[in-house]
C-alpha cells in the first residue's frame, strides 16, 4: 500500500535529475528542501507562485495551482481563461501568451513553475526567460531529450529522462505532488 508521495516518488527519484544555481551540482534531497524553504518564505511574505504550461502540463498547473492554495494556504495563478489565451495568441503571438499577463503581474520575489515535457516549448521558454531576467525564482520541470531550453535558464531544474509524454507527464505528477505535500498544511 502506498501511504504516501514518496513512496511514488522513489521510482522518479531513482532516475530524477536535479541541477540547482548557483552551483548546479545538487542531490535530489537539496534540491527538495531548497524548494521547500523557498515556498515557505514566499507563503509568510505573500508572494506568489505562478504556474504555466501547454495541454496535459496546463491541466497539471491547474490542479498542483489548486492544491497548493487548499492544502498548502501559497498565493498561486494560472493562466487558463480561454479568453484571455486566445486574445493574446490572436493579437499578439503565441509564443508571449504567458510573458504577456507576468509582465503585468509578476515580482522579483514571486516564483515561476514552468512544467513542459519537452521543455522546448516557446511560450514556456520566453515565460522562463522573462522571469529570471526580473529576479523571480524559476523552478523548471522537463523530461525527454537532456539537453533542452528549460533547463539552461532555472534556478532549479528537475528533468526526468521519460521517451514518451504520458511518463513525462506522470513523473511530473509525482514531483509536483512531493513538492505540495512538502508545504501543505493539512493533508486531505
Ligand atoms: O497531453 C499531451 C500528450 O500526452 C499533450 O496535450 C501535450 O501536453 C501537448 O502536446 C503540449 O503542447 C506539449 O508541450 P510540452 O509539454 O512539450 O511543452
């Protein structure tokens, strides 16, 4: 039976790598309770935790978004309204669909979550980018070929060798999931 994530985990953190700045020479255990301490201190300041990703890594973004404010009482925004999206892939271009509304919104101390299976993914790149350009703490998740964008911009990065997206994804699922139980407040 499994009682909980890390039990899940362990199969993920088997093959997990991890690299965190400056150093970027990290075990799966640092990078866990750096994650940590950085949600916490973030949580008692009021800051923010922004959540972003494409298809299965949105749905994902919305439900750890949600998780983590139940649970884990962390200020989080998505970007899912469909009005929204469309207006500024419409208007302006896809690829600044997520850059556009942080501009407005986001603080050097707030923290980006970035989940992308590729990690290729323009929109998710430039989102990256902005955000460690201001000072926010860029936490990035990807997995399939090692070297990818993402993970050339994160403080911290969690890539997961997974070939095909369902792994990707359920791999992802496990560390998000590590990370909110790690912050919550209750459990239910
Ligand atoms: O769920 C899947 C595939 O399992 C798809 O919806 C997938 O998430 C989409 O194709 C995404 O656009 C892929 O983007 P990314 O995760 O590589 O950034």
């Amino acid at each position: 039976m499994w009682n909980n994530h890390t039990d899940l985990l362990q199969n993920c953190l088997n093959s997990l790598e991890v690299e965190c700045k400056p150093e970027f020479n990290t075990t799966c255990d640092q990078a866990f309770e750096f994650w940590k301490e950085k949600t916490v201190k973030l949580r008692s300041n009021g800051n923010i935790i922004y959540l972003i990703g494409n298809g299965a890594s949105a749905s994902m973004a919305s439900h750890i978004s949600a998780d983590l404010a139940k649970n884990a009482h962390v200020h989080t925004q998505v970007f899912t309204d469909l009005a929204l999206i469309t207006a500024l892939a419409n208007d302006i271009s896809f690829d600044q669909v997520f850059v556009e509304p942080l501009r407005r919104r986001l603080t050097p101390s707030d923290m980006l979550v970035a989940i992308s299976s590729s990690g290729n993914s323009p929109n998710v790149v430039n989102a990256c980018r902005f955000a460690s350009e201001l000072g926010a703490a860029v936490v990035t998740l990807t997995a399939m070929a090692p070297a990818n964008k993402m993970r050339q911009i994160g403080d911290l990065n969690f890539w997961l060798p997974a070939e095909t997206y369902g792994m990707a994804e359920t791999g992802h699922a496990c560390i998000l999931h590590y990370w909110m139980d790690s912050v919550s407040v209750n459990n239910i």
